[in-house]
C-alpha cells in the first residue's frame, strides 16, 4: 500500500529541539519531491520544506535556519530537524509526496501533532 | 508572493445541491500551477484537482475545476453527504514556493 506514516511529534519547550519522521511505503522517497506542510490548530495550511529527488532543499520564510528536511534511502524516511522552537510552530505537521509534477501534492500522510510550549 | 483569497468563507448548502467555490489570487497564476484539496475533520489534506481543472485519481466526476489568470472555481454538481469538508486551494510559484488560501468550509444547511 502506498502511504506515509509520521512519528515524532510531542510537547516540547520553547527552544527546544525536535525531529520528525515519515516512513513512506509503496513508493521510493529518493525519487519522488518530497514536502512538510504544517497546520496550525483550527488554522490552513502552511507550507514548510521541500526536498528535491536531487537533494536540492528549500524552507517557508518562518523555518528558514531553524529547520532541515533530510531523508534516509536507506531507511526510505523523510525527516525534519526542527530547532529553536516556538510557539507559533504548534502544528499537525505532515510530510507529502509531489504529484508527477512538483506543483501539487497528491499523497498525504495522516500527520503528526507538535506543541511547543512551557 | 502572491496571497490566495478564497470565498466565500463558509458556504451552506443541502446535499444534492450545486456548489461553486472561489479562489483569488492577487497575481497571476498559470493554470498548471493551480491544484484544489478537500479536509475532512481529523483527516490530512486529500488533492482533488490539479493544472486547475485534471480531477486526481479516483475523484468523483461531479467535482470540476476552472479558471485562469487570477480567478479560479472548484464546483461539485450536486453535494453528497460527504462532501462536506474545508476546500483548498494551493499554487506553486516564487517565494514562498508554495502558498494556500485560507479555506473554504462548505457545511450541511
């Protein structure tokens, strides 16, 4: 079946440090451009990062230099590194696939919650 | 950046009913660049509609996508039960790289 699973999420103090970790399956995350989307509770979607099957990576301007996507072939894993955090990153984050092509986002998983508080 | 404005922001319909949902964008999008997503409550994001009007995989043909420019349109032609959900809408382009409206919540009248 192809889906993504992420684990990760928690309570965390401001400043403190986080990794997320989403497992895909049924299809290789090295090949596909991967993507983190974040949403705020009771709030939209906010996109986060992106990986490029090329290893390219890029961050929304509220993460840049606090947080880094990585991914695992090995383990086929996407991640996100998430330091220095606050508590505007209070979330659900998910990990998604992009579609055929790198405008859209056809495969979600079903996301994980971060609460960064005191 | 461009900033997507999507209306109405709640929409109240019956099932059977046509729905026509708005969404904005203060520049111009290229229709490629223009998909729609439905969420159900506790639920992740689900790609209904990219290239502005190409129905996903597995997408009821009464949901439809339009539009050009900076106006665009996701209808459903006559609401299911289940159809009622917050819809999306997303484009890719310059900074930030990705961007969504704000939602629109489509509920049973």
């Amino acid at each position: 079946e192809v889906q993504l699973v992420e684990t990760g999420g928690g309570l965390i103090q401001p400043g403190g440090s986080l990794r997320l970790s989403c497992a895909a399956s049924g299809f290789s995350v090295s090949s596909n451009y991967m993507s983190w989307v974040r949403q705020a509770p009771g709030k939209g979607l906010e996109w986060v990062s992106i990986i490029y099957s090329g290893g390219s990576t890029y961050y929304g301007d509220s993460v840049k230099g606090r947080f880094s996507i990585s991914r695992d072939n090995s383990k086929n894993t996407l991640y996100l590194q998430m330091n220095s955090l606050r508590a505007e990153d209070t979330a659900v984050y998910y990990c998604a696939r992009h579609g055929s092509y790198i405008w859209y986002f056809d495969l979600w998983g079903r996301g994980t919650l971060v609460t960064v508080s005191s | 950046e461009i900033v997507l404005t999507q209306s109405p922001g709640t929409l109240s319909l019956s099932p059977g009913e046509r729905a026509t949902l708005s969404c904005r964008a203060s520049q111009s999008v290229s229709s490629s660049y223009l998909a729609w997503y439905q969420q159900k409550p506790g639920q992740a994001p689900r790609l209904l509609i990219y290239g502005a009007s190409s129905r996903a995989t597995g997408i009821p043909d009464r949901f439809s996508g339009s539009g050009s420019g900076t106006d665009f349109t996701l209808t459903i032609s006559r609401l299911e039960p289940e159809d009622f959900a917050v819809y999306y809408c997303q484009q890719y382009g310059s900074s930030p790289l990705y961007s969504f409206g704000q939602g629109t919540k489509l509920e049973i009248k």
